[in-house]
C-alpha cells in the first residue's frame, strides 16, 4: 500500500472512530433500516433462556419484479444480514419486555421503547468462516471462502434505581453488512481482541453446538434453501 492510500486509510479510521459514539447509540435493527431501507426480523428457535435469530433487510428490487399477489414475496426477497443467538441471564424484573421479545420483538427497540438505558460490553470481536458452518456455508451463498463478523457482547438494562445484566448475545453478521473492523470502529476494539485460539475455539464450539440442535439446524437450512434472492 503506497504512503498516499496509507493516509487516506488512517483519515477514515479516525473519522469512524470520532463518530462511533453516535453509531453505537444506533441499535442493530436501526443500523440495518438505515442501511438497507427495511427490517424484519426471523425467530428460528426460542425459548425461556435463549433465542436464535435472523435479521433481514428485504431487496426492493425483488419486490418490484414480483407480483402483489404472490404470497411468497417477502420470503423471496429477505436477505439475511445478521444470525443472533441470545442466552438470557436476568428477566425476573422485565417479564412484559421479555415475553414480547420471546414473541418475535426486537430486543433493543423494546427496552428502548419501555424507556430502558442499554448499555453493551464487548467481549469479543472477530471472524467466522462459512466453512465452518454447514448453516453459515448455506447462507454465504458462494462457493468462495468468506469471512463473517463475529461480536459478543453482554447487553445491561438500567432505569431508576434498577440495573440488571439481561443477556448475552452472539451476532454473525454477513460481509455485505458489517466486516470486523466496522465493528471495531463503531464499538472500540476490546481488551479481548487478541484473545488467544482456545478461547476462540470455545465461542466457535459453543454457536457450533446451538446451531447444530436438529430443530434449529432442519428450520434455518429450510428457510434458507427456500430464500431466492442473494446478498
């Protein structure tokens, strides 16, 4: 890379990082609608302790060409951005949030709806080969090696004299969205960043192991192989 891409690198890295205090005040969903123009969000699986989900941005075009009358549109036309998989730890005190967020709500623009702080701790930033994943490798749609975005991070809940850590939460996120280093410029890079391969084969075996469950695997490879638009 010659000195002058050098420079104009580091000017947009200290740009993104002057403004990642405004992005991260945007919630995933937010960011998404912003980016894309639409969300919408799939549970695959869920149950009183964790949930797993995607969120899609639906293609306008795809929308255009097919016909009002297709009751399949919108099936045909989401395009995965991020696969969520949340392990709740605390939701004693926020039992009406949780149960519209186990229905289907999105969790940031609930608690942001109910006058809720949120505050998220980075645990991890990284990547995630689609050919890890057999699931991953079906939503890559390409036979060409790529690389997701991985983030952990735990979500805390605050408002008046009651504070609680309500989840942690995993989200793969496709190139087509975000890639690491966006992650890195909107939230920081966290102390973990350089963690070393057995803790990041831990995390990579435990998604392995949510995803590989026989309900959540067979519902996510038979939405997957019915969508008909690709990133």
């Amino acid at each position: 890379m010659d000195i002058t891409n050098r420079y104009y690198k580091h000017i947009w890295l200290i740009i993104a990082l002057m403004c990642s205090g405004c992005a991260t005040n945007l919630l995933n969903s937010e960011r998404i609608e912003k980016k894309f123009g639409s969300y919408g969000l799939d549970i695959i699986d869920n149950s009183k302790f964790s949930r797993v989900s995607f969120l899609y941005s639906l293609d306008s075009n795809c929308q255009k060409n097919l016909s009002d009358d297709d009751a399949q549109k919108d099936l045909h036309c989401k395009q995965y951005k991020t696969l969520a998989i949340v392990n709740f730890f605390n939701f004693n005190d926020v039992i009406y949030e949780h149960k519209k967020i186990l229905n289907g709500a999105s969790i940031g623009a609930t608690f942001k709806k109910n006058n809720w702080s949120i505050e998220k701790e980075t645990i991890l930033i990284s990547e995630f080969s689609n050919k890890e994943n057999q699931i991953i490798n079906e939503w890559s749609n390409t036979s060409d090696l790529e690389k997701f975005a991985i983030h952990i991070y735990e979500i805390s809940l605050k408002k008046s004299q009651l504070q609680l850590k309500y989840a942690q939460i995993i989200e793969i996120h496709n190139s087509s969205y975000l890639i690491s280093d966006d992650l890195i410029a909107i939230y920081g890079e966290p102390h973990q960043i350089d963690i070393d391969s057995i803790t990041l084969s831990s995390y990579k075996a435990s998604i392995n192991n949510q995803l590989e469950k026989n309900k959540v695997f067979s519902n996510i490879m038979d939405k997957l192989k019915k969508r008909k638009s690709d990133f």
